[in-house]
C-alpha cells in the first residue's frame, strides 16, 4: 500500500517575503524576530493558464517614438486635492495603494473618489471584503452622495471578483482592503505573504491590461508600514498614506512613491460630518489660532511636494526640577533638536542643555524638511530669552554644526506664500537672496549665521 505524499511546506516571513525550509527564530534576510510562519507550497502550473481568469491581450514590441504620451489621458477624480497628489489626474491602468491607521478615512475618501468617478467616466466597482452593501450605503446616505453608476460587492474570492469585472466592465474599481481578498489557487490564509502578492500582481495585470485604474485599501502594522511584503509598496504604481490625529479635524494624504508625479506630494483634507472636504489654503488652516505676542512661537515656511505651507513652531524653554533635562518633541525629529540646542550652546552660548526644552507643530503635521532648522532655533531662542517675534515675520533655511544658515531650495515660493499670507517680513538665508523673485511689499532679510538670524528677529 502506497503512502500519500504530504504536501511540501514552507516558512515565509511576514515581513519581508523571504521563504526558508524550516522555522526559524530570526529571518536571515531582514533580520525581524518571529516573523516566519508556516504555509503550504503553492502548486507548480505547467499549463501557462491565468490564475485570475480573465484573457491577456498579446503584446508585441513597439518603437518609442510611436508610443503615444499619457499626459493629456489623467481622468480628473473630481477631488481637487486627490488630484494634486496623482500628479494631476488619475491615469488610465494605474494602480494606486492607500494606508493609513483604523478609522482615519481611507474607506470615506475611496467612496467620495468612486462617486465623483461613476458620474464622469462611467461605472465603478466597489469592491468590500469588510463591510457588506447595506454598510456602505449607510456611509453613502451620511456623505449625502447620489452615484449613478456606481456598483457594489461584497466579495473576497479574487476568482469571483474577476468573474464579476469581466461581466460589468468597469470603468475604475476599488478594493477594500486587500488582505481580505484571497485566492482559491493558494492554500495559505488571507492577508498572508503569499495572499497578498499573488492578489495585488493579478490586480496588476488588470490594471495594465485593461487600462482600467484599480485602487486598493491596505491595511497597517502597529509600526505604521503597510501590512504585508515589502514588494507590495514595489508592485503599484502609487503609494499613499493618510496621516493626521484622531484630535484634530484635518487629515493629510502623502505620495510617498508616484511613477506619474512628484513624491511626497501631499492633500489636506478637513473631516466632517458629511465627509472629508478638500482643504484649498492649508497655511490658514495651521495658522488659524495661533497666539500673538507669545514666545517660544515662529512661522516657518516649508515645501511639501510641489506645495509651500506656512506652520507655526512652537517651544518652551523652563528649568528642569530633575537631575537630567527631559526633551519632548512633536512633529519634527527629536535627534535635529537635540543637534540644534548643541550648536545654540556652543556657538551663542545659550545653555540650553541643561534646561527642559518641548518643541511641537501646531496642527499635529510632521516636518522632515532642513529648511525647518532656523525656525526651531528661532522658537528655542524666543522661549529662551522670553522674547516674543514679531507675529508678521517668517522664517525658513538649514542651519549648520557651525552655525551657519544654508540655502534651500525654492525660496522664491516659500516667500510669495508667506505674502499671500500677511506676513510683511521674511529671514532667509543669505545663499537665497540673490535671484530671488518675490513681491515688493515683503522684506527679505538674509542672513549667513544664526546670530545675525536671531539679531534681526529680536
């Protein structure tokens, strides 16, 4: 009597991707800690069949220069903000990835995207693995939106999905989320390794195939990546993430990966009660209830993308009650602080070191940008001295270990924006002042090192 062969088993990292012949502590290639759990091996297809069941059109070399341009194909989504974080428009075969935390708005968002859709380009696939039809509808009644051709599924089998698509043929289709869709042709759960790869490369192949733009809900770890492989974030097109506080009514979208626009890209949105609603000057949003005649506060203007925005930087300077000085920052990194009140003491000997210092940017938005540098030594030195600056002054430039003030780029924008604001002075670095195209009812004060920043300020 013959034995029945077992079927063959492997260990795939969570993480990373990585498949090992035996479990393992540590994956070998990414270096997480027990991330490798069991699957089976999926089956070896020798019939060169799709796996998603739909037919794929043959394709054939072609020359460059009879390759037609797609800049004048991007279909308006009908949501001026989520257009500006496409590049201008959605285009056709493009396939889009959207993260971001539980409830932050992702869900909301796709569903006023795919209303807009439905009455410009024609019908739209909404498809749910996490909420069934009449939910959606309930979320559609509370946003007020009036689909015409606008359809519904709640489905996880990929195989049945494309059975649909093929019946309806969408003009757009959405999937929410992607780890709860699975494939019958892989033994594995949903939301695993493997699960995702194969859904999101069958999308892939949709997208490309079809021309038609699919977006896609992911999921997020308690770290704040996209759940799933590495090569999720490599296979689409586009990656975006929501970001912003449960506390606070604005909610921002950031391009962090665009094959057909600028990177880092970014749209605010407000929430409210009938949905999320474009913000069109979010330098007034951020500076809506800031303090006047306080220390320890300073606008600084700073490029998102393609986009300059006015913040307000905020800092309070006390002494310690404790034997080591405590630091809290929020909204910029804590490590440039740090490097920052170094340089302060050293070069201008404001000792900073040994007192409590708190840093933070009103609005709960996050600034990554050198060019953020002068204006948290601006506030550091305003809470220091308990000096206030002038509420009709900006400021903006990287500054150096040496205490000098670099130049950054597009200081011209950064100026006209803070104009248009009311702001009536603006301190930028020296390096910016020639070539500068800016309006005359602004002053431009550059400045080549911190003391000269902080004499012309006070």
């Amino acid at each position: 009597m013959s034995k029945s062969k077992a079927p063959k088993v492997v260990f795939v990292c969570q993480q990373c991707g990585a498949q090992q012949p035996r479990w393992m502590g540590k994956c070998p290639d990414c270096g997480q800690w027990n991330t490798l759990a069991e699957e089976k091996a999926p089956n070896t297809q020798t019939d060169g069949s799709s796996r998603s069941g739909f037919r794929m059109r043959e394709v054939t070399p072609l020359a460059y220069q009879e390759i037609e341009s797609q800049d004048d194909a991007r279909q308006p989504s009908g949501i001026e903000e989520f257009d500006r974080v496409l590049g201008g428009g959605i285009v056709p075969g493009s396939l889009v990835l959207i993260g971001g935390d539980p409830g932050i708005g992702k869900s909301t968002l796709l569903l006023e995207v795919a209303d807009k859709l439905s009455n410009i380009a024609g019908k739209v696939l909404y498809i749910s693995g996490e909420e069934s039809e009449r939910q959606i509808k309930l979320r559609g009644e509370r946003l007020g939106i009036k689909p015409t051709n606008l359809y519904l599924l709640a489905e996880t089998c990929l195989e049945r999905v494309f059975q649909e698509i093929d019946r309806l043929d969408p003009q757009a289709v959405v999937v929410d989320s992607v780890q709860t869709v699975f494939s019958m042709k892989l033994e594995s759960a949903p939301g695993s390794v493997s699960q995702v790869r194969e859904v999101a490369g069958q999308f892939l192949m949709l997208a490309k195939n079809r021309s038609v733009p699919v977006f896609l809900i992911g999921h997020v770890t308690k770290d704040g990546a996209i759940a799933g492989p590495k090569t999720l974030e490599h296979i689409v097109d586009t990656v975006m993430y929501f970001e912003g506080e449960r506390h606070h009514n604005h909610r921002i979208i950031r391009a962090v990966k665009n094959r057909f626009g600028a990177a880092n890209e970014v749209g605010v949105f407000e929430m409210t009660g009938r949905g999320l609603v474009p913000v069109i000057n979010p330098s007034g949003l951020f500076l809506n209830e800031r303090p006047v005649g306080v220390s320890g506060s300073v606008v600084t203007a700073c490029i998102e993308g393609t986009r300059p925005m006015l913040v307000e930087i905020q800092a309070l300077v006390t002494s310690t009650k404790y034997a080591t000085a405590r630091r809290m920052t929020q909204g910029v990194d804590s490590n440039r602080v740090s490097l920052l009140m170094a340089m302060l003491e050293k070069r201008l000997g404001m000792h900073v070191l040994g007192d409590d210092v708190f840093v933070n940017v009103a609005g709960g938005i996050a600034i990554d940008e050198p060019a953020a540098d002068l204006g948290i030594v601006a506030a550091i030195a305003s809470s220091f001295r308990n000096l206030p600056i002038d509420e009709r002054t900006a400021v903006f430039g990287e500054v150096g270990l040496a205490g000098e003030v670099r130049a950054t780029s597009q200081a011209s924008v950064r100026v006209r924006e803070a104009y248009a604001m009311g702001f009536r002075r603006c301190v930028i670095p020296h390096g910016n002042v020639s070539g500068l195209d800016y309006d005359d009812g602004i002053e431009v004060i550059g400045v080549r090192n911190v003391a000269d920043a902080l004499e012309a300020l006070f």
